[in-house]
C-alpha cells in the first residue's frame, strides 16, 4: 500500500513537473477570482504634488514590450469583455453604447487592482478599467497592448493633465483613455460627527471618538494612506512620496496601521459591505468614495464624506486594450464612448469623480458636478497621491532604496494578524 | 432503548429548535426577494420584483449555466463513479487502496486547494477557462459521492443473481442491463441527486476554474454583492431554487426508502 | 456485442483495464497532478513588481511562512474554529439524527429528512449574507432581540461555519444510526444497560465511521473557508482568506500556504481511513 501511494505520487510528481516545464512564460498565478474581497492595489503611477510637469516620464524601471497597436477600427465583433470597477459599466450608459455600436459588453466587476490584474492575465479580456497601480504592471508584462489614440475621435478634449501620464504610458507610447479620477475621502456618519472631521487624525489617532468603528480599505495599498498621514504628522521622516517609502518609513506607517487595528471593526473592499455596514453604525468613520456615499445617502444613511486636511490618496482609471484581445474594435468603439461628452458625463457622475472630458461637465445632470468633483482643479488634484505601484526605484528618485510592492503585500498579511 | 419521557422530550425539542435555526436565514432571505427596498432591511411586501428577475437575461443565464454545468457534472460523475465502483469491488489490482483514497481527495480537501491546484494545472496546459473546466472540476469532486452510493450498493448485491442471469444465456451486457443496473438503480438516483446538489450551490473551486463568460448562480450572487441594485432579484432567484429543490429533495427520499435490503427498523 | 462480451469475459484483466482507465486518467493524473502542480508552484518565487512567477526552485517561501509569526498564529486560529465547529456539529448531529431514526414517527421523520436536507439546496453565499445580517452589531437581528450578538469575529464566525456544515454532519451520522439494528439496542437494555450506558457502549462504537465521516466535512470545509469568514469575521484572517488573497498577488506564497491544510486533511484522512470512514461520505 504505501509502496502504492509513494509510486502514484511519484508518476503524478513527473507528470506535474513535465506540465510546469512545458507551461508556456511565466504566468502569474491569476485566476477568476470572484469579484469580492481581495484587496487591490490601485496605484497611480504618479507622483502627486508637482504632478503635471513630472507626470509624463514613465515610472523608473518599467519597460514595455513592443507591442503592435491598432491601425484602424473596423466593424465590431459584436461584443466585448471588460474587466471594471463596480459602478463603471452600469445600463444607463453601456446600453446606449450597445445600441450605437451593437457591441453587447460583458462586465467582470473587480473589487482591487490585484483581481483586476489577475483577471487580465487570463487573456480572457479585451479591456480593463485600470487604476495606477495595475496599469503600470500590465504594461510591463505585455498584457496590454499601447493605444493608438489618433483612432479616437474624442481624445482630443480629454483634459491634458490626464493625458500621457507616468501610470499609463511609457515614452510617447500612450497605454489607455482615462475614465476619470477621483479621491479617496473620509466618509463619516453626520450623527455621530456633529462637527464634520477635517483630519484624518479620526481614523488614525489612538482617542479618536470613532474607536471601534474605524474602516479602512482592505487592501495593500492602503499602506500609503498610513504614509500620507505620516507626511503631515512626521515630518522628519523625510517622506516625499507615500509610494516610495524607505525601510525606515515603511516600518514607521506599518507601525501606524498596526495601532489603527485596534480602531477598526471591519476592513473593506466589497462596497456593499461597507454601506451597510455605515447603515447599521457598525462603521461610522474610515476611507470611501464619493459612489459608496451617494449610494448611502439614497437609502437614508446619515453621512457624508471629505477631503481632510492632509490630503489623500485617489485614483485616476485608464481604459486600457488587452494585447490579447479578441474583440478589439468594440474595445476601441468603447473607448471612444467613454470618453465622449455624453458618456462621461453619466458615468462619472454615476461614480462621484472628476470627468476626464472637458466637455462632459456641461451635460452632468448636477450642474456642480464638476465643480463638486474638482474637474480640472489642478490645485486640488496636486494633493491627492494617484494610487501607484511602489517599486525598488524610489519614485521621488532616491535610488533603489524602496520597499517594492511584494513587500507590501506580505506586510499587510502580516498586519491583519 | 428505553428513554424516558423527559429525555425524548428533550431530543424532540433540541430537533426543533435546531430545524428552527437551519431555517431562519433562509427564511429571511426568502422574504428579502418581497422586500420593496432593495436593502437588506425589510420594509414591505412586494411582488415587483419576481418579473423583473425573470425578464433579466443575466438571472436567467445564472440559473441555466448552473444547472447545465451540475447536469453535465453529475453525468460524468455517475459514469466514471460506477466504473470505479466496480473495478474496486470486483477486483483487487496494484494500487486498489491508493485509488479509494484517490477518489475522495477532491471533496475532503479544503475547496480552496482543489481549486488553485485545478486553475494552476490547466494555465500550465493552456486550457482556456470556460463552461468545461467548471464541469470538469465539479465532476472531479462528485466522482466519490456517486461512488460510495454505487459501492455500498454492489457489495450488497448477491452474486447469484448475475450468475443466474449468465445461465440462462444472458451476456455481460445484457446481464448488466437487465439485471445489475435495476438493482444499482436508487444508488445511481441517490448518488446523481446529492451530485446535483453539491455542483449546483459550488463557488470555490467554481471561482477558479470559471472562465469569462461562464457563469453559474453562485457566481451571480456573488458578484452581485457589490452591486447593491440587484440584491433582490439575487433573493427571487436563491427563492425559485430553493422551491424547485423540494422535486430532488422529495425524490431522494422516496429512493432511501425504498430499494432491498433497507432496514427499517422499528 | 457478443464477441465483446466473450471476449471481456475471458480476460479479466481486460475487463479491469476498461473499467479503470477512464477513473484513472481523471483521478489520477488530472487531480493529482494537479496537486503534483500546486507542490512545486510553491517553490517558485515572485517578480517583485509585475507580479510574474520566476520558475526557479527556492526555499523562500516556506522560510517566510516558518519565521513570520502571522502564519502559524492564523493556523493555529483555524484549527482551532474547525475543530470547535465539528464539536458542535457533531453534538447537535447525534441527537438529532437519534431522534430522526429511531424516535420519530415515520411521518416526521419524512418531513424532518426533507426540512434538515432542503436547506444544502440554498444558496452558501446568501445564508452566510443573512447570517451578517443577524449579527451586525449596528442593528442585527440578534442584537435587537436578545440584547446581545456575538458581533463580527471569531465567535461570529464559529457559529455561522457550524450552522453551514450542520446538515453535512447529520447526513452521515443519520445513515449510520438508520444501520443499527434496534434488535441491538433492545438487547442492550435486556442486559441491564439504561439508555446513556447503551450510548455509550453500543450507539457512539457503532457510529464511529459515520462520525468521522462527518467530521471530515466539517473540518475540511471550515479549513478551507474564506468567503463566510470574510462576511461576519470582522478583521479574522483564517487560512483560506490568507491563501485566497494571496492567489492573486503572489501565487507560490498562495501555493506554499495551502500546502499547511492539505497537509493536515491528508493526515486526518489517512486517520479516518483505518476507521472506515471514507466509505460513509
């Protein structure tokens, strides 16, 4: 008997080490995972502060394979498969889309960066909505493929600080079509805030009155949030970039979070979880988006959100083309759209972010919406850290001194305990 | 035995408060799919929503992926679990103990291991995620479900018969047709049913061996916990399953009841 | 046909040939290989930033997992629950497949089999979602009604793991009381034995198998879980969530920690398999 089971192990050990031999170039181990709770990463790949001049160098180290773009947009193939943040493909816009272009889209809702990536390299994908962090991965791995944006006719009014940017283009080579960007904010429950906070020192600070109560995004990134706040509370850190964080400085924000653990009741990335979650009080301070509260405040949820004082993280998403996609004109007919007045307009204001088309801010319902959301407010988006993939080259340019993004991961396994 | 009337009295009442508890969440989920807010909070009776969830193309989509996926599944189950049983029953061969221990692997492990073991081998062979991984992979933990009910069944299974059967002119094929599958028949009926059962409500290993486009009920309901639009659409549709079940549910009842050799001791 | 079946009949070894080969190649080089696979995607490493795996041999992971603390407190917590989970299980397992099989009329019996069986036939996700609700402790139902609720944590997640895998413990146990002859039991009590005597030395030895059998299912599940102790664990990492998280970002991490679950099942299993067990599933 055990004769027969070391033999059995033995031929499947053989036949298991020939199929990894003969695998094709490494893959990440990506899967299908479900959309829910894995944390992403949604970096972008800018450093914040003085953005717009800096923005257009792509992130040191990154090269991109050569890839072949696009020459022309033929007739749609019918349909296309999308890798998206929940709230970006909802009917309201994509069924006008359908009908325009007779390309029926099939939605992948990612909860994190991380699943989106992994979703992409299925190859099962024609586009994906990435944030900072994954767009930058992709483009390293040849998942995507570089746009060729003189296809797209709406292109041209996309506002220019979003355009060619560090997260997702390499050299002159332009990786995607910004969906819109936005921030991460404190989303707080106004009974229990009478005053509105204007500190992140409510999520952080060991006397905070939302003691038990505190949220935060269940994700690695959200070490850079540690580090944000750091910023204003630490300067002598030295800290220039949340995302480029030394030994030292990635030790001090992990060491923040580890003190905030006894603040949270629940860490979140399902955002249905976390309205109802705010709903029952379980949750009534800690980081969202502009989406989860609108969404709150319809079901009659007392709160409401803000930008605090030390700045925040955000995001700004790029559409971006698998280079294996197999529908890959309705992917550009897609990109087209979404970044068309019209359909901007509904999708970002669906979400609660700043619209990437100038022109889409005329057609928001809301007519503040632009205002609300900061569109095209430079001053405003200089304070907020485009999430970003942290690499072993500093991203403020101090060298290969920085704890990479492997390494983030593993210490927010460890910090959850 | 004789337990005194307190003591059953007790057993009966522990029973019922444990049925009461099983039920509860379903329950609730239940009436969730009349809710009229589409929270999770219950604030009236509707019935808007039952026509809506059945006009929706993804709902109906969910269910007919999950059933064709458990149908197909629990084929390849009774096929290859019979064959099994057979060969373990009837023969003794080099590695007879390894492969029953084999066999139940796929349910016993954690769901988790089964499926990041069946995504990373078929990337590693280039197999494109889709409806047939997903059924491959339910089939493969199925296997031992209709294999035990199959083996449980032929051990008991006089010998007599067949030879008799053989005697009277009757080939190996026939024999099995007309004899051996009759009698197997409420172990391949118990064993297909709990089969169903277990790839119809499957999400892990589903999760990792899904592609694209396939998508099973779980798989709808899962994703639909971020879209807060849908939940009660998700509840009409766990609903109409769940009343559905009492046909499977009702009929492997009747198959455990009946079939030779049942005890049924009283 | 009839050649055929002379000519299965005169060769025996052909006969187990066609029987196995089909079961074989599916069991044993499709799962287990797959298994095989899983093993040694454990020893490759990451590219730390776009997320590839380097197929090169290391020990790295299983150094991470031996010198950073977190790991062996998060298994040590999930054996913890799974083998709590199983005790409760069990416990409630055993009167109440006694009372299905030998108390209850045949009548109630029927239907108690249908209400105990139909709740596997709804849907994992949305019991778990219910369960969330219930023990919220904003406005749960357990709150409002009891005062109290377990809140979301370990409690939480113990508790609803136990009320998921009950009906997959009394299946088992409920077969293996319905095999016990009452003639045994009777017997029992004509020897002088009162009822928790005759449970002890005759029901619980008999039951053996049944009982593990069940507890193989509910161990494994609750070592395996992620999803339900993601919906009402609160900030509770269990070993599946530890290996479902990291399946995305670092594959052979993910692949090394699931070699910890696998490793006890195999042990449990090889365990049960002397106690006859496996044929009871």
């Amino acid at each position: 008997m055990k004769k027969t089971t070391i033999k059995t192990i033995g031929i499947a050990a053989v036949l298991a080490f020939t199929l990894n031999a003969c695998g094709g170039s490494s893959s990440a181990p990506s899967s299908e995972a479900p959309s829910s709770e894995v944390p992403s990463t949604e970096a972008a790949a800018d450093a914040p502060a003085d953005a717009p001049a800096e923005g257009n160098e792509a992130a040191a180290g990154v090269s991109a394979p050569d890839l072949p773009m696009a020459t022309e947009v033929g007739t749609g193939e019918g349909q296309v498969n999308v890798v998206a943040w929940p709230g970006y493909t909802e009917k309201d816009w994509v069924d006008p889309f359908t009908t325009a272009s007779g390309c029926k889209v099939n939605v992948k809702v990612g909860n994190t960066s991380d699943e989106m990536v992994a979703l992409m390299q299925t190859g099962e994908y024609d586009l994906v909505s990435a944030s900072g962090d994954a767009s930058l991965r992709l483009i390293a791995s040849g998942e995507v493929a570089p746009v060729n944006t003189a296809l797209l006719s709406n292109y041209a009014d996309v506002y220019d600080s979003l355009k060619n940017k560090a997260w997702n283009s390499v050299g002159d080579k332009s990786y995607g079509v910004p969906h819109g960007r936005g921030a991460n904010l404190l989303m707080y429950r106004t009974d229990k805030f009478t005053t509105p906070p204007d500190s992140w020192s409510v999520v952080w600070a060991a006397d905070s009155t939302a003691k038990g109560s505190v949220t935060a995004y269940d994700a690695p990134i959200y070490i850079a949030d540690a580090a944000v706040y750091l910023m204003s509370t630490n300067p002598e850190l030295g800290i220039k970039n949340p995302y480029a964080l030394d030994k030292t400085q990635f030790a001090a924000a992990v060491e923040l979070l580890k003190g905030q653990k006894g603040l949270v009741s629940e860490y979140w990335s399902d955002y249905l979880k976390q309205q109802a979650a705010f709903k029952s009080g379980t949750m009534t301070a800690g980081t969202s988006w502009q989406v989860v509260a609108n969404a709150a405040k319809a079901e009659g949820t007392p709160v409401d959100v803000v930008l605090p004082k030390e700045g925040s993280t955000g995001w700004s998403d790029t559409w971006m083309v698998s280079s294996k996609s197999k529908n890959p004109n309705c992917a550009y007919m897609w990109m087209n759209y979404i970044i068309s007045p019209e359909g901007n307009a509904l999708a970002t204001e669906y979400f609660g972010e700043a619209p990437s088309n100038q022109k889409a801010c005329a057609l928001t319902k809301d007519k503040n919406h632009c205002t609300t959301f900061h569109a095209g407010d430079e001053e405003y988006f200089s304070k907020i850290w485009y999430w970003t993939t942290p690499t072993k080259e500093c991203l403020d340019g101090r060298g290969p001194i920085c704890v990479e993004f492997a390494e983030w991961n593993k210490a927010w396994t460890e910090l959850k305990g | 035995m004789h337990l005194s009337k307190t003591a059953r009295r007790a057993i009966a009442g522990l029973t019922s408060l444990v049925v009461v508890i099983l039920w509860a969440p379903i329950i609730y989920a239940g009436l969730l799919a009349f809710n009229t807010a589409k929270s999770t909070t219950l604030q009236g009776l509707t019935v808007k929503w039952w026509p809506e969830a059945f006009r929706d193309p993804e709902v109906r989509e969910a269910l007919w992926g999950s059933t064709r996926t458990a149908f197909f599944a629990t084929i390849i189950a009774l096929i290859l679990g019979t064959l099994l049983a057979f060969a373990i029953q009837r023969f003794s061969f080099f590695g007879k103990d390894a492969l029953s221990f084999a066999v139940v692997l796929p349910i016993a492990l954690p769901g988790i291991i089964t499926g990041i073991a069946l995504n990373s081998a078929f990337r590693q062979l280039g197999v494109s995620f889709g409806f047939k991984t997903i059924v491959i992979a339910h089939a493969t933990f199925c296997i031992v479900v209709v294999h035990n009910n199959v083996l449980a069944r032929l051990r008991r299974l006089p010998a007599s018969l067949e030879e008799a059967s053989a005697d009277l002119g009757a080939h190996t094929f026939t024999t099995l047709r007309h004899v051996t599958f009759p009698m197997l028949a409420s172990s391949f009926g118990a064993g297909a049913i709990l089969a169903f059962a277990l790839s119809f409500d499957e999400i892990v290993v589903t999760t990792f061996t899904a592609g694209a486009n396939a998508k099973t009920l779980p798989q709808y309901i899962l994703g639909n916990f971020s879209r807060p639009n849908n939940l009660p659409k998700v509840n009409v549709a766990v609903l109409v399953v769940l009343l559905l079940s009492i046909i499977p549910v009702w009929f492997a009842q009747r198959l455990s009841e009946s079939g030779p050799g049942m005890a049924s001791s009283r | 046909m009839r050649a055929l079946s002379r000519l299965l009949y005169r060769r025996p070894k052909l006969r187990l040939l066609a029987l196995l080969s089909a079961p074989m190649v599916w069991l044993v080089v499709a799962y287990l290989g797959a298994l095989a696979a899983l093993l040694i995607t454990s020893f490759y490493k990451l590219d730390g930033f776009s997320g590839a795996t380097i197929k090169e041999f290391g020990f790295q992971n299983f150094t991470e997992i031996r010198t950073v603390s977190v790991y062996r407190h998060v298994v040590v917590r999930t054996v913890l629950v799974a083998t709590a989970v199983t005790v409760i299980d069990l416990a409630l397992a055993i009167p109440i497949s006694f009372y299905l099989a030998k108390i209850a009329s045949p009548r109630v019996r029927r239907i108690l089999s249908v209400a105990v069986t139909m709740p596997l036939w709804a849907s994992y996700l949305v019991k778990a979602y219910a369960w969330r609700t219930f023990v919220d402790p904003g406005d749960g139902l357990i709150k409002k009604v009891f005062g109290v609720t377990p809140g979301l944590g370990l409690a939480s997640t113990t508790i609803v793991l136990a009320y998921l895998w009950l009906p997959y413990a009394i299946l088992p146990v409920y077969a293996g009381l319905e095999r016990l002859p009452d003639s045994l039991l009777e017997a029992s009590a004509d020897l002088g034995g009162h009822a928790l005597v005759t449970f002890r030395k005759v029901v619980i030895p008999v039951l053996g198998p049944a009982l593990v059998a069940g507890s193989i299912f509910t161990f494994s599940l609750s070592m395996g879980d992620y999803i339900a102790v993601d919906l009402v664990g609160g900030k509770t990492q269990m070993i599946g969530s530890v290996v479902y998280d990291n399946f995305v970002q670092n594959g052979p991490l993910a692949a090394a920690v699931s070699l910890i679950p696998m490793a006890i099942m195999l042990v449990y299993l090889l365990g049960a398999r002397q106690t006859g067990a496996l044929e009871n599933m």
